[in-house]
C-alpha cells in the first residue's frame, strides 16, 4: 500500500494508542491536509538523522486521524491513533512536498499477553526506574492495565533517545519488546546522576 510520511525523530506510535501533535512546516501541513480529504491516514517514522531527506528506519506505525484542530495560519493540532505498524519497501517518486513509500503492515497478535513472571519483574523494574528518576506514577491505574497497554504505552512515551525506541518498535514480540525495556530502563539508570542520562525527544 502506499502511505505518505511524518519522518519525526522521537515520535514513535504504537497500535493502539494515541500520538498529540502540532503540524506547523508547510510540507507536513500539506500532508495532513491530504490526508484529511483521503483516508485520514499517514505514517509516522523515525528518520536515522537530522538531514533533509534522511535514511529513514525500516519500520513505522499508521496513524489515523482521530481528532483535528485547523489553526487560522494554516497550522493543525491533530490526534493520531495508531493502527498498526509497517515495513516500508521503497520510496516512492512523489510529486508532493512530503515523502510516499510503498508499505506491508505488520500483523501483530493482538490477545499476546505476558507471564506472570515477565508481568511482575517489568512493574518491580519500572518502580524503580521511576522512583530514581522521580516521577510520580499512579500505580494503581497501571496494574489495572492490559499487557499490551502497558509496555506499549511505556514504550511509546518513555524519555529513551530514538535508536532505542526504534529498537522497541521493531521488537517482534510483546514479550521480547518488554525484555528490552526492562534493559533499556536497568541501563540507562547506571548512569551518574548527576548527567543527562536521557535524551528527551
């Protein structure tokens, strides 16, 4: 299928989930406009660095449209809620001001769920990891949460730099997705409190 890209560094979606974003370059101005009178979908991506044109990762998430505030300027607020992620194959010659590639959704299996094992060692990693970096979390809520909420959700909006999201994008598997943040969160806690150990994107 074909689908036109937001490449945005940092920004990662998951199926599922939502993504708030300001739209205010006039090239993805055009895209989500284009979008608007299509479908409603676009694609969100990790390029591999800040360049005009720049390598792009091998795997993004289709986002649709859900809400969309059209500013006088010309600028939009847009909510995306993503429906699945994609393996793109080629880019694709467009004549508009954004990218186009031609892309293979990936099929996830929606009922995976975690051991009880997996369940527990990944709330016992992430209480720590937020108590050292102080955050304040309902924890409560989150034992409410599904599996797949849950790593997901913290995948998606944890301050880790992009190569690390990416690699949780990519991960194959719930549990292997939740295997790498529960390292992601271990390493990036050894470092020295008094450094900026996490890029925020």
């Amino acid at each position: 299928m074909k689908l036109s890209i937001f490449p945005l560094s940092g920004a990662v979606l998951y199926p599922g989930l939502q993504l708030p974003l300001h739209v205010f370059e006039p090239r993805y101005r055009a895209l989500v406009g284009d979008a608007l009178v299509r479908d409603r979908r676009i694609g969100m991506i990790q390029p591999q660095r800040a360049a005009e044109n720049a390598p792009l990762y091998s795997v993004g998430c289709i986002g649709r449209i859900e809400d969309v505030e059209a500013l006088e300027d010309g600028r939009y607020n847009i909510v995306l809620t993503g429906e699945a992620r994609f393996r793109w194959s080629r880019e694709l010659d467009a004549d508009t001001l954004f990218r186009q590639l031609e892309v293979e959704p990936i099929v996830d299996d929606e009922g995976e769920a975690l051991s009880s094992i997996e369940r527990a060692s990944f709330e016992r990693e992430a209480r720590r990891f937020a108590d050292a970096q102080g955050y304040s979390v309902d924890w409560k809520s989150v034992e409410r949460l599904d599996d797949m909420s849950l790593i997901n959700g913290v995948s998606q909006i944890a301050p880790f730099d992009a190569a690390s999201k990416q690699a949780l994008l990519e991960a194959n598997s719930l549990a292997e997705r939740c295997e790498l943040l529960v390292q992601l969160m271990q390493f990036f806690s050894l470092g020295d409190p008094g450094e900026e150990i996490i890029t925020l994107q």
